[in-house]
C-alpha cells in the first residue's frame, strides 16, 4: 500500500521572500525553482499576486481602525432603528398616556 506524501504548506514570509527575488532580473525562475525545489508555476503565481496585490499593503495600514469603524457603523445603525421603533410606540400609545 503506497504512502501518502504530505503536502507542503508554506508561509506567507516565504512566498513573500521567494516572489520579491523572482521579480529582481538576475535570477530566472528556472534556477529559482531548483533553489528551492518549487514547481515554476507556483513561483510565477507568487509573482503574480504579489504584483497585483502589493497596493494593499499600504491601504490596509491600521486594521483595527477599519474594525472600529465597521463597529460603530454596526451600533450607529441599530440605534437608528431603536430610536424609530421608540418614535412609533410613543405615537400609537400617545392616547393612553
């Protein structure tokens, strides 16, 4: 009964570090690929998102204010729906007051 192979996994710092070098001139993705016993495919995959993902690094710089904000819009929301439901039942139940 023949073996699984494991599947490899690789971080974001490696894919990082290997799609920045395949972008430099002086090494083709040939050699890189025996370098570091990657198929060519993936290290031109790599390159790709890299180009076409890298303006996101400089307009996602704080996370956490986008969190807050979707936060406070989230709160701002149902405070305006509180607030017309509240409006609503003063108005119907006015007369019993």
């Amino acid at each position: 009964m023949a073996t699984k192979k494991k599947r490899r996994n690789f971080t974001a710092k490696f894919k990082s570090k290997v799609a920045l070098e395949s972008l430099k001139d002086s090494v083709s993705v040939s050699e890189m690929s025996k370098r570091y016993e990657l198929h060519p495919n993936l290290i031109s995959k790599w390159k790709k998102s890299l180009e076409t993902n890298s303006h996101r690094i400089f307009e996602a710089s704080h996370p956490e204010k986008d969190e807050r904000d979707r936060l406070i819009e989230k709160q701002n929301r149902e405070i305006d729906t509180l607030t017309s439901d509240l409006n609503f039942l003063k108005k119907k139940l006015k007369p019993y007051l």
